[in-house]
C-alpha cells in the first residue's frame, strides 16, 4: 500500500509541474513530450509520467499525434469559444453560491488582486492576475469539485487568449468590468455578479471571434494585392 501512495503523489507531483510549464508558456503548443526525457527530468519511472500525461491529455492541455506521441496541445478559435461557453456556465453558477458567502476579507483580497493588475506592465502579469481574481470571485462557493473544473477551464482559456485579447482589449475594459463585479458582490447582488460575469466573458469571446475574423480578412487583401505570376 505505501508504494502505491507514493507512486500517485510522484504522478501528480508530475502532472502539476507539467501543466505549470505548459500554462505558463515554458511548453509552447506542439512542443513534444517524451516519455523517456520527462522521467530522467523527474527521476521517476515512465509508469507516474504515463499517468500524470493522461490526466493532462483530459484536461485538454496535451494530445497525442500519429508518429509524435504526445504533445503539448494547440487549440482552433472554435474550440476556444466553445470552452469560454462552458465558463460562462461554471463561473456564473459559481458567483451565485459565493456572493452570499462573501466576508470583508475576501472583497479586500479581490481589490488587492485587482490593484496589482492596474500596477502590472506585461501581458503575462495581466493575465496572472486576471487568472487570481478570477479564482478569488470563485473560492466563496465552498465546492471544490466545481471551483476544479473552473481551474481547468480558466486557465486552458487563458493560456490560448490572454495575448490575443489583451492586445485587442488592452487593460482598461476588462478591469473597468472587474470592478463593477467587485461592486456588485460588495452589494451582495449575486444574481448582478451573475449577469455582469457572463457579459464580461462572452466580450472575451466576442473580441476573440472579431479578432479571428479580421485576420482572415486582411490575410485575403494581403494575398490579393500580391502581383500575379507570369503566364
């Protein structure tokens, strides 16, 4: 029995330090994932590095790809969309069993959070901080098992669009939004905390859809302005 203990906190040891790597850009999409290079990395067996890769492949963040094994994952815009659908979903649910269990010092930690992310100078640090305030709105529900699928889904959303929304965003809007969350909540409206989190992700989605959008165009106008071969 104890062996079997501890070969599943080396896996999961494993899996949290690989989907780290992976949300935190280290591992960029297609990047491929031996098995053999991740157990000399982790001094451990390939049996903890199979489970930790399959358990990251469930949560979206790996594939496996014919003849490559497994990789780290990259993600169409649909795919995208579809997942900002489901935190709608989570999140919303989410606030409106945490508004009422709000005390002081949460409303004073997702100001503090939200105060870093005004003083903050890179994309990477917005989106951290975007990623905490987020995770602090969420925390009062007191359900694990849900505050675990918003994690997954947060953060894999994230990692795909936080440069890409916040070069169409840029920093202003989405914090003028978590205030007025903020707000709310302060209020102890859970149902306007609801609304106004439902709007501020499908916006992300919104500007994520546009952006795609007027990339194709002008990769089109691109293309049609170049001179045509000789005949």
């Amino acid at each position: 029995m104890p062996p079997k203990k501890d070969s599943k906190a080396l896996h999961e040891d494993i899996r949290d330090r690989l989907r780290e790597d992976i949300l935190s850009g280290v591992l960029a999409a297609g990047t491929p994932l031996r098995q053999d290079a991740l157990a000399e990395r982790f001094s451990a067996s390939r049996i903890p590095v199979r489970e930790a890769l399959r358990q990251l492949e469930a949560e979206g963040l790996i594939a496996h790809q014919l003849n490559r094994g497994a990789v780290v994952a990259g993600m169409s815009v649909e795919q995208i969309c579809e997942m900002l659908d489901i935190r709608v979903a989570l999140e919303c649910h989410a606030a409106r069993l945490a508004v009422p269990n709000m005390v002081e010092r949460d409303f004073i930690a997702m100001e503090s959070i939200l105060k870093a992310y005004s003083e903050s100078k890179t994309i990477p640090e917005w989106a951290e901080h975007n990623r905490r305030f987020h995770r602090a709105l969420s925390a009062p529900a007191n359900n694990q098992r849900l505050l675990r699928l918003i994690e997954e889904f947060c953060l894999n959303t994230d990692r795909y669009t936080h440069v890409a929304m916040s070069r169409a965003t840029g920093k202003d809007k989405p914090q003028e939004d978590h205030f007025r969350i903020v707000e709310a909540a302060r209020a102890g409206d859970a149902d306007g905390v609801a609304a106004l989190l439902e709007v501020h992700i499908l916006d992300t989605k919104k500007e994520l859809m546009a952006s795609a959008r007027i990339g194709a165009i002008s990769s089109l106008s691109l293309r049609g302005a170049m001179p045509s071969a000789a005949v």
